[in-house]
C-alpha cells in the first residue's frame, strides 16, 4: 500500500487488519464506480472546480483542467475524485440582487470543499481558483483541512477584449482595450451622451475577449497573485491565459493552464512525501507576503476581505492595520489595470510572470524570502532558479513581450509608479470609527489629499445608481450608500455599477462615494468602502443624513462626518433598522451569522 495513503485508509480499509471487514460496504461502492482492486492501495486526492456551467465564462474550462489534473494523479499512482461547488459570478451579477449571493458563495465554495474532503477522507486536495470568489474560497477549505495536504493553482485569465476601432467616441477618452469594468462606464458615458446606442452595443458584446477570470488586476488576479507569494501555489502560475486564442465561447485550454495544473499533482505528491504541509506554507510571514505583492501591484480592495478571512482559518492574527502598516512600506509599482494600461494575465506573463516582480521586491527587501513554499523550497530559492532560468532564455518569459518591455509594465522599487501610502488606505473618524478602506491606486496627489463635500444619502445601491444616471449627483457630493453590508445587503455586494457610472459621467474624481458595501477590482475613481460598523448594526452611517458635510483627510487617515455629537445621539435615538426585505435561505443564515467587513466578514 502507497506511504502516501496516510488517510484514505479508513475509506478503503488495510488488508490484514479489522478494519477491512468493517470497510466491506464502501469497497462495493468504489468497486461500482471503476476502482479495481489494485486502485485501493492508492492515495485518494479531491479535485475541486468550482464551476457554473455556461453561466459564468470565468471557470468555463474548469471541467477540462480538472479532467487533467485527474488523469496526471492517476498517472502518478493516485485515485482522483471530483467535484465541482457552485459559482456566483461578480461579472454576471453586478448591479442586481443576485450580487448578494456572491460573498456568501466564498464561504459555501470552502464548505464544499470541506466536505468533500473530509466526508471521504482524502489524503491530499488540489483546488482550481479562477472568478472573485472561487479563489479564497479554494484556499480556505485547505487550511481545514485534516490531512494538511494541499495546493491550488489558478485557472488563468481572459484574453482582453477590443473596440477594434469600431467606437470613435469611446476610444478618444477610454482608449480601445476593453475589460469586464467597460461596460459598467459604458453605461455613464451614454447617458451623459459622450457615445451613442450602437457604441454602447460594440462595448457591451466585445469587451470579454476570451473564457477566463478578469485578466486586469482587479480581485482575480489579485489573489491569484497573493497565492503564488505566500507560496500555496505553483510558481509563476498566476500569470497566464486561461485559453489559446480570443473569441466567443469556451475555446482551446491553454498549454499553460494544463502545465500548472499537472505540475500542480508533483508538487502535491511531493509535499506528502515530504510532509510538507499546508500549514507550514500558510503562516504569518507569508501572509505579509502576499499583502505586500497586492499592494505593490495596486490589486484589489476585496483582498483585504479575503486575506483577513484566510488569517482567521489559519488562526493567525491579522487586523486591518497590518494592512496599513505594510502599505506605508510598499510603493505602487505596476502599470496595470484598472489604473495602468497594462493587463496582469497577458502583458505581465510576456515579460516574466510574477516571479520577475517577486525578485525586485526581494532585493528591496519587502519580502520575507525564508518562507516554505508548495514546492518545499523557500520563496527565495523558487525565485533565484527562476530568474536563473529566465536569463539563460529557458524561462516563460525574457523580459521583454510583443512590442511590451518590463519597465513599461513594472516600475523600479527607486522610481515607483507611486509611493508608499498611495494604494489601499485603511481610515477612520466619526463616520468609520472601526475602519474603512480606500484605494487610490497611486492617484492621491490628482484626487487631493481632502475631500470635503455635502452628503446625498441612499438606502441601497439600486436607488444610487438610478439617480446618478438620472444627473442628480453633481461635482462635489458626496454619495453615501448604505445598509450594503454583511448584514445589511446581506451580503456585501459590490458597488462596481453606482461607482463605474460616476466614472463614465466624467465625476470619478469630482465625487465620493461612500458605502459599508464592498467595490469590484475594476473600480477607480475616489471610493471609500466596508465602513464599519455597518449602517444595519447601528454604524454612524445610518444617521448620515443629506446635506451633513463629510470630510476625508487620506494623509491623516481620517473619514469624519461633521455633525456635533449630541446631533447624532438624537438620531441615534430615532434610529431602528428597516430592513428592505426578510431574507431566506442562504442569506438568511448569512445575515444572522456574518461578522464585519474590518474582520473579513467570516461566520462564525
């Protein structure tokens, strides 16, 4: 019998020992779905797509990689089981009720997993990340895991989609690379008339080029990035095209994909070999990594939510002002989307992959090099053979694309795109006393430093997009959208429409849009989100009232509501939460169980 079967024993049972009468039931059950008699001596490892079908094009391939993996686990003497958890796709659900669903699905993705594994005792699980949620929500389930034996690779990102010249209007503002976020401004640019209904038409049908996650840095690559630094994923496999070639439809599996993910089982079988485990890979140290990489290449708020959930798992305690204390070291140095030209899936991988970006902050000293990666090598090693590699010309990149050089794309540490302190700001005042995030994405010297604009309150993200693009916010308010929260929503939906529509009415940086709802990676403009304590627990957001001045000082760190104590209190006093409607099902165990946004929003 395999030395790696140290858990899958109890499904099939020892020959010789009591414990294989017992274990006579579920042989009958394995037997009936094509284990021979010499398959019961092999280790069991758990597959776990997350998949929608064709509802959502992010992890359409999904069940092609997985088949993959499965056959190189048998190829490596192993048993593969599948399973595919269902998806919320952000892109799909944006801007509607379904969006509620997405935050929620993370946890039930992990859940998934979780039992999966442990209901049949695996002895090792691989997870494929692609779409906002399917990411945290396939590391999670791996710190729970029992065995302590796991990995995730990422399932890559969609070729960029392309105006072709076909949107004169667009093009002269936006330029004609398009992306999932395109459509969203699309929709403020046509109703402040800078393009017209057949322009609308060409962005809405050609902005996804491809199957795949959001090529841009936004929440996707973001996280496909922080797993590869703390070292949980293969290296250099969070850059790459989820498919062959762009166009409609499922398409070509990328040769790239498939090499991740069949290197994907070595890796496994050697980390159970060597008893390398999930939780030697996933600890403090690496964690900061992984923080450090999303900062430097300007990625996602949503990180924040998803980082602070995985440090719960991991029962490591991180706070929202490691976050700030780690932004206050690490510049911007990326030129990628949403504030650069750049896409991380594509224009990253032509010059190098992450593994080039790793090496810089190395050398600059951001990165804790002596930590344990998937490969049982440190980070630091992974990325001396890498770069080693690269220079001979035998790595996946020479430092140079398709008309693309590295410093077009990555800034040097002494010369960064920004510095320290003009990415993700966690702020607090009167109006977020537990804390609140904002991105800058560089910009903070172009958006101003203060902000100080009259309130226009609205009790949900529907009733706030509805009169932005009906031309009733004007330069200088101040957007509040609340009961968006965990709780509130429930769910925390993203608030990409409202935020995108300000963009693409040319009010990105004349106004701020304040929300305890969450933003999408594709977000830009100055937008503070996950204000805690939330509006439905009470938070001082819920007494904002319109017409109160709100000031935000991102260089004190401060977002304060200007109203006179003893004026809130007697509102506080009037104050009963109304929620829209009563949730059910999912959401309702949701709302009754989820934690704040400054926690990660995890159940408890």
């Amino acid at each position: 019998m395999s030395n790696l079967k140290h858990r899958s024993k109890e499904l099939s049972g020892v020959p010789g020992d009591k414990s294989w009468l017992k274990r006579t039931g579920t042989r009958s059950f394995m037997f009936m779905s094509g284990a021979s008699s010499e398959d019961l001596s092999k280790p069991v490892i758990l597959i776990a797509a997350p998949y929608a079908g064709d509802a959502a094009t992010c992890n359409q391939h999904f069940v092609l990689l997985a088949e993959e993996v499965k056959r190189e686990v048998e190829r490596q003497g192993g048993i593969g089981y599948l399973t595919y958890p269902p998806v919320i796709s952000d892109g799909v659900t944006m801007g509607m009720t379904g969006m509620r669903y997405s935050l929620p699905s993370r946890d039930l993705i992990a859940d998934n997993i979780e039992l999966m594994a442990e209901g049949y005792r695996v002895d090792g699980i691989i997870t494929l990340g692609g779409c906002d949620k399917t990411q945290p929500g396939a590391v999670i389930p791996l710190l729970r895991n029992s065995s302590g034996y796991g990995i995730t690779v990422y399932g890559g990102g969609r070729h960029p989609g392309s105006t072709d010249g076909k949107c004169p209007k667009w093009e002269g503002q936006f330029g004609s690379e398009l992306s999932s976020g395109s459509p969203y401004e699309a929709q403020g640019a046509f109703a402040s008339g800078l393009i017209d209904i057949e322009e609308l038409d060409v962005i809405e049908k050609r902005c996804l080029g491809s199957t795949g996650a959001c090529g841009e840095m936004f929440t996707a690559s973001s996280m496909a990035a922080c797993f590869e630094a703390m070292g949980i994923s293969p290296p250099n496999s969070s850059c790459g095209l989820a498919v062959k070639e762009a166009g409609v439809g499922l398409g070509e599996v990328s040769e790239d994909r498939i090499n991740h993910c069949k290197k994907s089982v070595y890796l496994l079988m050697d980390m159970m070999r060597n008893k390398v485990t999930v939780g030697d890979i996933v600890t403090r140290k690496s964690i900061e990594n992984g923080i450090t990489v999303v900062y430097a290449l300007g990625g996602s708020t949503n990180a924040i939510l998803h980082i602070l959930a995985i440090a719960h798992e991991a029962e490591i305690e991180l706070t929202v002002d490691d976050f700030e204390k780690i932004g206050s070291r690490v510049p911007l140095i990326s030129r990628l989307k949403p504030h650069g030209r750049y896409t991380y899936s594509h224009h990253l991988k032509e010059i190098g992959g992450l593994p080039v970006v790793l090496g810089l902050l190395l050398d600059a000293g951001l990165l804790h090099g002596d930590c344990i990666t998937c490969t049982g090598k440190t980070l630091q090693e992974n990325i001396d053979n890498y770069l080693t590699e690269l220079k001979k010309g035998e790595g996946e990149g020479e430092g140079k694309g398709k008309g693309v050089d590295l410093r077009d794309v990555i800034a040097p540490i002494s010369n960064p795109v920004a510095p320290p302190g003009r990415h993700c700001r966690i702020l607090r005042g009167s109006l977020a006393p537990s804390s609140c995030v904002v991105k800058l994405e560089g910009g903070g010297r172009k958006l101003g430093f203060t902000f100080k604009g009259k309130a226009k309150c609205f009790d949900g993200e529907f009733d706030a997009y509805d009169k932005i693009m009906a031309g009733e916010v004007e330069a200088g308010d101040v957007v509040v959208v609340r009961y968006e929260g965990p709780v509130g929503g429930p769910g925390m939906p993203e608030m990409l429409s409202p935020g995108a529509a300000l963009v693409g009415l040319g009010l990105g940086d004349k106004v701020m849009l304040v929300t305890d709802g969450r933003f999408s990676g594709a977000s830009h403009g100055l937008m503070i989100g996950h204000v805690c304590p939330e509006a439905a627990v009470g938070g001082n957001i819920a007494l904002v009232e319109d017409g109160d001045w709100v000031e935000c000082d991102v260089e004190k760190g401060t977002l304060d509501l200007l109203v006179d104590e003893d004026v809130l209190d007697g509102r506080r006093q009037g104050w009963s939460w109304k929620c829209r409607e009563e949730a059910k099902g999912v959401l309702k165990k949701y709302r009754k169980n989820v934690g704040c946004a400054s926690r990660g929003a995890v159940l408890t």
